[in-house]
C-alpha cells in the first residue's frame, strides 16, 4: 500500500509511503485517503488525522503520469474526491510536513488545523510554471492567510519558501527538528484527542467557511481542466516527458 494507517489514542495516522516517488500522489493513494476520511467522519472513536509523509518527505505534488491517465476531473475523480473530504472534514487534522511540498504537499496544509515542518522544508505551487491554475481552494485560502501580495509571489511567479518563512507567514504553527517531528506532531494529535470532541469538532465547524471554499475549488476545476487541455500545459507536459 502506498497509505500507511495506524490508529492509537484516538488519532488516525496516514503515512504517504512511497518514497522511490518522493511520495507523489497517485490515484490509488488519493482512493485509500478519500477512503480512510470517510471512514473516519463516521467513527466516533477517531477523534483526530495525522497526515504525514516520512521526516525526510512530505509530497512531491501528484505523480503527473498517473495523474493525465485518471480521466476528467469531475466529482468521481479521486483527487476531487480527496478535495472536497479534506474541505469538509469534521474533525481535526495535524499535519507534519518535511523535505518537499509541492503542490497538493501545500495546498492541503490549507485544510489542516495544525501544521508542523522543519526549517529546510520547501513549500511550492509551481502551477503557472505548468500552464495550469491554483487547486484546492488555494485561490482563497492562501490569500487570506498569507495577505494577496505574499500570495501571488507563490501562486503567480510560483517562487518557493522555506519552513522559516512559511512559519513567519503562518503558514506553519511550529518549526520541529526533523528527528522529532513525527513524534511532535502526534503527540499534538494526542493533545487534541484528549479533549471533549464535540467541543473541538464545533470549534473548527465556527473558524470554516465551507461553502465558500466549495465555490473556490468548483470555480479552480474548471479552469483548471481548460488549461490542462491547452496548448501551454501539454508542451510542458510533452518537455516533461522528453527528459
């Protein structure tokens, strides 16, 4: 499996395990998370999901390969389906981030509660560079967490940061040393779990805007699927499979 599971003390653990891809998400992982999410909003005794890569890797984005082969992105789609999980997930999520993110590796932070990296992790939306446009309600959620400018650096010139300036920013709650940032950010996990859940649960249901992000990851798609299908991206895309 490319999804390692554990659970303990209330928190699910889902580990990207595919470190020969530097953990590029194919359509298989995206199955088992959209799976294990689901699963998870209905099952009282998960109280919290870790969502981690390993402390040298958090995600290289999507495996591009398998990605052009998994058909329209529609509501069936498996990322879709991943997007709109994570957008509308009930319970809390902590995130441990190391090594590289890109991609879907920062665009899924947005939907976290808590955020943990280490100092030399890098942080990229390369999507212009690719033809393409934001995803994952970036297009809302970074601008209103990081300031429009701050924003458009990132989303626009795709330039990358660093765990220092994703933390400056706010995109990330804590710089952890990478031997301890497994353990750290599940022992937050615990945190969390230990508290009365509904209580938790409400707490995030009030800080979300949920119909909003819909719209912002609805109205993304569809550009995002013209401009997939246009002549900008698939010379990338060609350029990318000629190395």
């Amino acid at each position: 499996m490319s999804i390692d599971v554990s659970t303990a003390q209330g928190v699910l653990t889902l580990s990207l395990n595919r470190p020969d891809k530097k953990n590029a998400l194919n359509k298989l992982m995206y199955q088992q998370l959209v799976q294990q999410l689901q699963q998870a909003a209905q099952n009282d005794e998960i109280k919290v999901v870790l969502l981690q890569g390993s402390a040298e890797c958090f995600s290289s984005g999507n495996d591009l390969a398998d990605f052009l082969q998994s058909g329209e992105l529609n509501d069936a789609h498996p990322t879709v389906m991943f997007l709109y999980e994570m957008a509308k997930f009930p319970k809390p999520v902590v995130a441990a981030v190391a090594g590289l993110a890109i991609g879907i590796g920062t665009t899924v932070l947005l939907h976290c509660d808590l955020v943990y990296s280490t100092a030399d992790c890098r942080f990229q939306l390369p999507f212009t560079q690719l033809g393409l446009c934001p995803e994952a309600g970036s297009s809302l959620l970074l601008p209103l967490l990081i300031g429009q400018q701050r924003a458009s650096s990132m989303l626009l010139l795709s330039e990358a940061i660093d765990g220092n300036e994703a933390y400056r920013l706010g995109l990330v709650n804590q710089l952890v040393d990478k031997e301890n940032l497994l353990e750290f950010a599940l022992s937050k996990a615990k945190k969390l779990s230990a508290l009365p859940a509904d209580a938790v649960q409400s707490s995030k249901k009030l800080m979300k805007s949920g119909s909003a992000v819909k719209q912002a990851i609805e109205l993304e798609l569809a550009d995002f699927s013209r401009l997939l299908k246009g002549p900008d991206c698939q010379q990338v895309i060609a350029q990318f499979f000629k190395r």
